[in-house]
C-alpha cells in the first residue's frame, strides 16, 4: 500500500490553516501588491522565515526478507533420516538433509552437481570447485586446486568421506554434496524424516542469509528509484535504519490478486534495498516495513513549517508576517513539501522573519 503527500498539504493542517484564514481580518500583500498597513493584532506564537534546501519524499510499503530463494533436491534414492528446522542456518560443509543417514552436505559454487566427480573424469569448472571446497575444509593440502581430478583429489576426497561418515569410494556425487552459491537459511521444509525420496524430489527451500528489502513498486513511480539512491526503511516497532537501492527491475508486472487477471492489477517492478545495519533488523522475516525515498530537492529556498500557512478568502496561501508589535498577511506561492515545511516565495519575504503560527 503506497502513502503519499497529498498535492496541497496534509488535511488536518488544512483544517486549522482555513479556521486561522477566517478568524485573519487584516489586511493583505499580494505577490505584486505594496505592503499592507499595520494590523496591530499579532498572533500567540511565531517561528522563523528560513532559507536552504527543502526535501519531498515518498513512502511505499515492502517487505524484510532474504535474497534469492532456491529448492533443494534429493540427489538419491532412500528415506530422510534428517532434516534441518526451518529458519536454520547451514554453512559450508554441514548437512543439508540426510537420507539413510547419509548427509548431503553444502558445499559453496554456482554450478551445481550436475555429474559424478571421479578420478578420470573430464577436466572441469565444477571440479576445480570442488577442489576449492575441500581445500576450505581443511582437506588435500598436496592437491593443487585446478580442473583437473587427480589422486591427489582423490586422496582429499576419501579423507573427507571417512570424516562425513560417507561411503570411501573416493567420487563424490549428487547424493553426497549439494552446490550453492553461500550460507544459506532453511524456509521450508518439504519432507519429513520417514518420507521416502528419489532423485529430482525436493526437500528443502533456501534462501542466502543476506537481508534485503522488497518493494513491488508502483511502475507510474520508477523514476523516483534508481540503483545508489539512499533510503530509510522503517522497522515493526517504529525503529529505522539506513539502506541503499541495490537493484531495480526492468519489467513491469501485473500486481492482480490470486485468481484474478494480471491485467486487473497495477503493473509493478521489483526493488531491492540492501540494510545499511542488517543486524537491527534481528530474526525478522516476511515483516511489513514502511520505505522513504527523497522524490523531490529544492536548493536555497524559503520555507516555512506548513502550520504557517493561511488558507486566503480569494483563493490560495498567505502567511502572517509578524514585525514588533504589528503583524501583516502576505500572499505566497507554495512549492515543494517536506520534513513538515514547506518552499515559499512571495514579495518582501526574506531569511530570519517571524510568521505566526498556532500556539501549542
């Protein structure tokens, strides 16, 4: 759901703004008129005329979740005798599942175990992955990591087996080792231990660890986003922390509800935030969070707070210039809303006035 700034200001200023306009019988500048005479009444409360840059920014609704979800697949054939809780983390070189209690363990790379690694083998990307793995685990320190399977590997191989409780057949194959790109978080756990499971079965969804924002932006706004653009992202309970756009789709999507056409609803593209402190976030998934991106910067202006404004009986804005004891309405033309001011311009304003506005 998207919360915007409306195109005037917020209706509850507008409320008050319109009660002060009326109750203000005095006098009235125009943007091209001369100043008007003195009222003598001069309202309870002031603040100051200020001149810098003046922010407008956008909310959108996302959600907290993890990169990139994955399935897992049994790489053999026999009875889940484990499986991880979801919402656990396994990292290099512990199990995935078991199957006949024999571990399928996580080893990192992009390419998966898509053959039998063995002495005699073909030279290979996914071998010298493998190499690089066992190396990272402490194995085959006479093994030169490259695409070449050889006794050395083997060697490093069958260490690694007899640790892992593994058959020593020095290969190693779909049912032993499991390939991913990092650490990874278990999201849901498909089988349960008894379940039998052959080969191509999915047991398990993964995520990486890595937190992320997801926001299904409205398509008509994608101009407001761009990769870099600094964020702020608002936590359940109101905490904020800094992000940063990590990417930004370029195909729009329908949005319809389930079952519905796509084409019932608004096209959106996917973006992503990467947390500045993901650790502030803590264990929360799947959380609502509420975004802030800058939509609009005006430099060197004057701006006022917007509680300032007056709603004019002709039509339009003036604030009310306060000097000593005397006070005077200037008409003004509003620009650019934000951080509770908002950008002024009309004849006779400068930097350091006092406007009046309702006294809290």
């Amino acid at each position: 759901m998207r919360v915007r700034r409306p195109g005037v200001i917020p209706a509850g200023v507008a409320v008050a703004v319109v009660l002060a306009g009326a109750a203000a019988t005095m006098a009235m500048t125009d943007a091209g008129a001369a100043p008007a005479a003195p009222t003598g009444v001069v309202p309870p409360a002031t603040a100051e005329i200020t001149r810098g840059d003046l922010t407008d920014t956008t909310s959108v609704g996302g959600t907290l979740t993890y990169v990139g979800e994955r399935r897992v697949y049994a790489g053999g054939r026999g009875t889940v005798t484990a499986v991880p809780k979801e919402g656990a983390t396994v990292t290099r070189g512990r199990a995935l599942m078991k199957v006949d209690r024999r571990p399928a363990v996580l080893m990192y790379g992009e390419l998966p175990m898509y053959r039998t690694l063995a002495l005699g083998v073909s030279n290979g990307p996914d071998v010298e992955q493998l190499e690089r793995n066992l190396r990272a685990l402490g194995y085959g320190d006479d093994m030169t990591v490259d695409t070449d399977f050889t006794w050395a590997t083997t060697r490093a191989v069958l260490d690694w087996q007899d640790d892992r409780g593994l058959p020593e057949t020095g290969s190693v194959d779909a049912g032993q080792v499991v390939f991913l790109p990092g650490p990874v978080r278990v999201v849901d756990v498909k089988m349960e231990v008894g379940d039998a499971v052959a080969p191509g079965r999915q047991v398990l969804a993964v995520t990486s660890t890595r937190r992320i924002v997801h926001v299904d932006l409205d398509a008509a706004d994608q101009s407001l986003v761009k990769k870099g653009t600094p964020v702020s992202v608002e936590l359940p309970g109101g905490r904020e922390v800094e992000g940063r756009i990590s990417s930004v789709g370029t195909v729009a999507k329908a949005s319809g509800e389930e079952g519905e056409p796509e084409s019932d609803g608004e096209a959106t593209v996917d973006v992503e935030i990467t947390l500045r402190s993901a650790g502030k976030a803590k264990l929360l998934d799947q959380a609502p969070v509420t975004v802030t991106v800058e939509s609009e910067r005006v430099k060197d202006v004057l701006s006022v707070p917007v509680e300032a404004l007056l709603a004019l009986r002709e039509g339009g804005f003036g604030v009310e210039v306060v000097e000593g004891a005397t006070s005077r309405v200037v008409a003004v033309e509003t620009g650019v809303y934000g951080g509770g001011r908002v950008e002024i311009s009309g004849t006779g304003l400068a930097e350091g006035m006092k406007v009046g506005v309702p006294e809290r």
